[in-house]
C-alpha cells in the first residue's frame, strides 16, 4: 500500500478523483482532503490485499472485495477523520 499526502493523492483512485473537501458526518462542517492510502497492481504479488483479511459475506457482512484506494479527510470544525473508500 502506497501513501500519497495532499493534493496529489486526488487522482490516485480506482474509479473518479476524489473530491478536495466533503462533508463531516460528525459536526456536518468540512473536511479538507489530507492523504489517499492506495493498494496498486504491484502490492497484488505480495497478497497485500485488504480484502484477503475478512471474507465479503453480503448484508451484515461487508467487505472490501478488491484493491481499493482510501481517502482521508479532517474536518475544519472538529477536526475528526474521515474517510471515504473506492475499489479496483
């Protein structure tokens, strides 16, 4: 898995950009983009996968199912984490 701060890290997705800023779910104010944590084709040699680490079971038992890229945000106003995730 591969890290890329800032700016930069929007792009870095297995579907469209992530977006520079969305919504906390926390205090419903804005967080900024910080860093995009990515799993590429090489860490596929390795079995590096998140979504070798739990079986995807469907309703009360979801899991990534692929490669996937996550996105991390703070939040301006209570300056929580939050994260939104794409896959492969």
């Amino acid at each position: 898995m591969k890290v890329i701060i800032g700016e930069e890290g929007l792009g870095i997705s297995w579907q469209g950009r992530f977006d520079p800023d969305i919504s906390c779910p926390y205090c419903h104010g804005r967080a900024d983009f910080a860093f995009v944590a990515y799993e590429g084709l090489r860490d596929a040699d390795k079995g590096s996968f998140l979504c070798s680490l739990k079986k995807n079971e469907g309703k009360n038992g979801f899991w990534v199912h692929d490669c996937c890229a996550v996105a991390v945000y703070f939040c301006r106003g209570c300056l929580k984490a939050v994260a939104e995730m794409n896959q492969g």
